[in-house]
C-alpha cells in the first residue's frame, strides 16, 4: 500500500521551531519530487516548498523563503521541513506529496501535480 505519514507537529510559540518528517512506505521515495502543503482553517490548501527527487533543488515561497528548509534523505524514504521562526500565520495542519513528474517552476505549489499524500500533521503556532 502506498503511504506518506507526516509526524512532528504540535504548538510551539511564536518564533519557536518544529522538525516536521513524512516517511514514505510502499513506493521508493527516491523517484518522487516532494512537497509541502499547509491547509489553515478556513483556506485552500497551498504549497510552500518543493523538492526534486534528488534533493539537489529546492524552492520556496516568499512567505517561508529563509525561515523553512525542505531535506529529505531517499535511503530512509523520508523528507523534513524544518521550519524556524514561525509566526501565528503558519498555523496550519502540513502536508507532503509525492510527484513522480519532474516539479518545474509553479508545478512546485501545484496540488494538482502530486499522486500521493498524506494525512497530515497539525501545526499551531501561538503564544
């Protein structure tokens, strides 16, 4: 059964830091270019950041560019997103995807790109 499961959410105060993972099981990972997708309350779904199937780029939006860092290490079938300085808007709950296409340019925050999700991981940002 193919499966991403994100974990390492929780709330942290404003300025404070989380380590979010998502672990792949049932496909090798190492194919698949990588995403993260908050969905806060009451909003769409948008991406934040990508990764291509090797790790060797990355890209941000402006809203997270210098705060969030994306990894992923394909021989533990994991990603992270790291996120440092968080603020009261990044409340979220944080997902990642898996697209087996190459994310180009815009396809990075594109939902509509990625074949596999997962759940989900809570994020609440708040003093």
């Amino acid at each position: 059964q193919l499966q991403l499961v994100e974990s390492g959410g929780g709330l942290v105060q404003p300025g404070g830091s989380l380590r979010l993972s998502c672990a792949a099981s049932g496909f090798h990972m190492g194919y698949y270019a990588i995403g993260w997708f908050p969905q806060a309350p009451g909003k769409e779904r948008e991406g934040v950041g990508c990764t291509t199937s090797g790790g060797g780029r990355t890209k941000y939006t402006d809203s997270v560019k210098g705060r969030f860092t994306i990894s992923r290490d394909n021989a533990k079938s994991a990603a992270y997103l790291q996120m440092n300085s968080l603020k009261t808007e990044d409340t979220a709950v944080y997902s990642c995807a898996a697209s087996l296409r190459p994310v180009v340019g815009s396809d990075c925050y594109n939902i509509y790109y990625y074949d596999y999700w997962g759940q989900g991981t809570q994020v609440t940002v708040s003093s």
